[in-house]
C-alpha cells in the first residue's frame, strides 16, 4: 500500500458529435478498466477515474485540475474514439504532471462475426491515438507512449514502471538534502551546481556544519541509546565484545534522525574528512537509516543521496533491495569478469542475502575510533547501477545493467557489506563505456528497478539518459555521447 496514495488521473477523450449514448458506453468502459487496474497488485498507484473529456474546456478544466491536485502525480491519457487534438492544446500547454499516453482499446480481438459500422465507430482507439499522437509530437510534450492491450501483463507492468518514474519526479520536487560538512577535498564528481540541482530537480540542498550534529549528539539520552541499542538486537547479530562502540553508532543515529526529522531531510551524506569532536565516522547509524528509507552518499555527494533517496522512494513497496554504492575492485577472469562494489562502512541492508552482522573493526581513514558497522553478503540477481553527473550544461544519468552475483568466497579480512556483480555487456566494455560517459565512482544499486524506468525518470526531469547494456558496442557508443553533446548545446 505503500504508493497507493499517489494518483494518477485517467482521461479519456472522444467528442460531442457521437451522442450520448456512445459517449456512455465509453465512460462504461473506462470504468471498467480502472477498477481492474486498481485490483491489480502490480500497479503501484491510484488511478482515478475521471467523466470522458469531449471539448477544450473539459480538457482544460481537468488538466488544471490535476495541477491543482497535491495527489495526483500524473496524467494517463487515452482516446477510445476519435478526439480532435486541436481541442488539447490549451489543455497541453498548461499541463504540469507526467503524461502517459495509453494506444489500446477495450476489446482485445476484433469480433469478426458481429463488427459493423456500429462497433467501428464506438471502438477507434486506433484512429483516435494517431491524432493524439500528433499533437504531442507537434507540441514537443515531454511523454511516454505504451501501447497494448489493458488487460495484457507486459502493457500493465510498463504502465507500473511509468508510475513510479512519476513518483519518484513527485517526490524529488519536494526533497531536502542535509549535506553535513562539504564535499571530500579534491574530488571533481562529487561537486556540481546546487541551484541547477533545485531548478531541475527540485533538490533544496542545505549545509550544515558538524557542530550542528555534535550538539545533538552530545544531547541523546542513555534511554535513547537504549531503545536504539534494542532496535539493533532484532534486526541484526551483534558479532563484537565492543559494545560501547556500538552505543555510540547508536547515539549518532538517534541524532542524525531527530536532525532530519525536524528540518523535513530526506537524504544526508557525511564526510570522513570533516569529523571534528566526533568518536566515529557514522557508519551503522548510516546503514540503519538508510534501511528506514533515507537517502545517504558518503565523501559529500549529495547528488548520490539524493538519488537513493528518490530510488528508495520508487520502489517503497517492494522488497529486492537499493542501496548507495561504490565500484572498489574488478575480477578480471576472462570468462567471468566481474566488479565488486561495496564502501567503507555505509551499504544499505536491504541488499543483504543473509542477516547482517555488527562489527568494529579499525576503518583505516578518518583518523577516529574504529565505527561499528554492519557486514554482509549481497543478494544476487538482475540489478542496475545508476549515478548522475554534472557536465556543466546539463545533468548526465548513466545507468548499468548488472548480474548480482552469489558470493561463494569468504572474505575473513575484509569486514565491509560487499555487493559482487557482472556488468553487461562485459566487464571490460561496460567499464570503457562508464569512463567515456563521465560516470561516477559513487551509483546507487536497485534490485527493484530498471533501465527503462530510470529513463521514464530523466525525461520526466528532462535530463540526459545514458544506457549501458547487453547491447553496448563501444563504437556506437561514443557516437551516441558526441551526438547527444551537440544535441544539449542546442537545446
């Protein structure tokens, strides 16, 4: 139920000219088709029905509206009969929300021993969709077009896709970012423009220093402490003596969660580099509100934590797993090349194949006490990478296909939560077509999500959308990114 309170308002077009019966059958049909979309578990959200619109002020009245409307997160627009686009285009221009246009029609199969003219004129999908394809295309409408039947299982998992791609603009527009410090010395991907990231995102990206958390650590009861130390021993295996140094991750995230909850943070990062009176660098407390649905990127980068923010919100129904991530080593076996991600101390649980361990062990960076933090195996399965850049004119989405892989070999001396992956097409040329593309050292990994609906996600934000997949030829590729830079500089 998680994405059920966002809504997505079904708009049905035809015209005056077929009567009042037609047009009742219409709205008879749509009916129909949102109560069994709603009944249906794959769709995330609400859709709305909304009366069939036959003229431009009907358009008009309901495209505003749906601006209007703090639940709506988009639009799904379909024409069961023929609706002349001139007729949209006040409505068009002042549309606001995600539009999804749906090419299908009621009946599945054409009755071939019963059509008539009757049938043909109540039944036009495929004439009316053609003229509203037109007028979007001739507008230049930033749009997803599905086509399919309603009922078919592919047609409505596209649909499900497109919707949390709008979820995730609707709750991108309102997320604040807490960056505590600023970004780690030194490195260029981790910077990039806070007022092009509100203007596009709508990310309100705020500083503040570390006395600012220090003061509210220092302020966190031991009866807090407590609660939260409880809290751990359910979800996770204490595997230390240290447990001091595990109080003290709790104290942090006890303070960390009162500084996000009372300034409306969705995300966070940290930096290991701006610690000041701090005994450790947040490493459990980080895993743990990242687990509870904050977005989190450590070294400053606050365009990661805004993403896993985003991310997690997508996919808040689902179980498979996202999570901030580094690429750290490459596997390179030519007949299984394969990349390990993992970070210092900071991979989400949700990501884990087994139940997650607390250790303290030395972090080796930082100059601080040795932080507790969580360690664990990753799941395997289909995932995507996906990281955003700054290219100065413009903001860059780079997305990667992987294979999760099982992790067969222990590693008694690395005490991290590591993800091991095959990037497709091949290591070797997924790693090529990552660097060409600028792509960070920082992603966010989604066992939920896919490629297609991250690229629903920047063209609902009108970004730029990179794609590496089993596909890729490097050749092409770097045609593509010379292709798409003299594209942005005109845009």
């Amino acid at each position: 139920m998680a994405l059920k309170q966002y809504e997505f308002w079904f708009v049905v077009g035809s015209q005056d000219l077929y009567g009042d019966d037609v047009l009742r059958q219409v709205d008879e049909h749509s009916r129909v088709m949102v109560d069994a979309w709603n009944q249906d578990a794959s769709i995330p959200g609400t859709v709305v029905w909304k009366p069939v619109v036959r003229n431009s002020e009907e358009i008009y009245s309901t495209l505003t509206a749906a601006n209007q409307d703090p639940n709506c997160a988009g639009v799904i627009t379909w024409m069961h009969t023929f609706s002349p686009s001139k007729m949209w285009i006040r409505g068009f221009n002042a549309l606001q929300k995600p539009l999804l246009h749906v090419n299908t029609q009621f009946n599945r199969d054409i009755p071939w021993d019963k059509i008539d003219m009757d049938f043909m004129n109540l039944n036009q999908s495929a004439h009316g969709d053609r003229e509203h394809g037109f007028i979007t295309a001739r507008m230049r409408l930033q749009h997803k077009v599905i086509s399919g039947h309603w009922e078919d299982p592919n047609m409505r998992r596209r649909m499900a896709g497109w919707m949390r791609a709008a979820i995730g603009a609707y709750e991108s527009r309102r997320l604040r970012v807490l960056r505590i410090s600023d970004n780690m010395r030194d490195v260029a991907v981790t910077e990039g423009d806070k007022v092009e990231a509100h203007i596009k995102f709508g990310w309100q990206v705020d500083h503040y220093g570390v006395e600012d958390i220090i003061r509210m650590v220092d302020a966190v009861t031991e009866s807090e402490v407590d609660a939260q130390m409880a809290e751990y021993q359910e979800l996770y295996d204490i595997a230390t003596d240290d447990i001091e140094s595990v109080r003290y991750q709790a104290r942090e995230e006890v303070a960390l969660k009162k500084f996000l909850e009372e300034g409306k943070f969705g995300a966070f990062h940290t930096n290991f580099q701006d610690l000041q009176q701090l005994r450790q660098l947040p490493g459990l407390a980080a895993q743990d509100l990242m687990r509870q649905g904050y977005g989190f990127a450590g070294e400053g980068d606050w365009k990661t934590a805004a993403l896993c923010r985003v991310m997690k919100l997508m996919t808040a129904d689902c179980n498979g797993g996202t999570a901030f991530m580094e690429d750290y080593t490459y596997n390179f076996d030519p007949a299984c090349g394969m990349n390990m991600g993992a970070h210092m101390l900071e991979v989400c649980p949700t990501v884990a194949c087994e139940k997650p361990k607390i250790k303290v062990v030395p972090l080796g960076i930082g100059d601080r006490e040795p932080p507790a933090r969580l360690t664990f195996k990753a799941k395997k399965g289909p995932a995507i990478l996906v990281t955003i850049i700054d290219m100065g004119d413009r903001f860059r989405m780079i997305v990667n296909d992987v294979e999760c892989q099982e992790q067969e070999h222990e590693m008694p001396n690395l005490p991290v939560a590591a993800v091991l992956w095959k990037p497709l097409p091949s290591l070797e040329t997924s790693a090529e077509a990552w660097i060409y593309a600028g792509g960070a050292h920082h992603s966010v990994i989604s066992y939920d999500l896919t490629a297609e609906e991250m690229r629903d996600f920047a063209e609902i934000m009108n970004i730029e959308f990179i794609h590496i997949g089993k596909e890729t030829e490097i050749n092409s590729f770097r045609k593509e990114l010379t292709w798409n830079d003299l594209i942005w500089k005109l845009r």
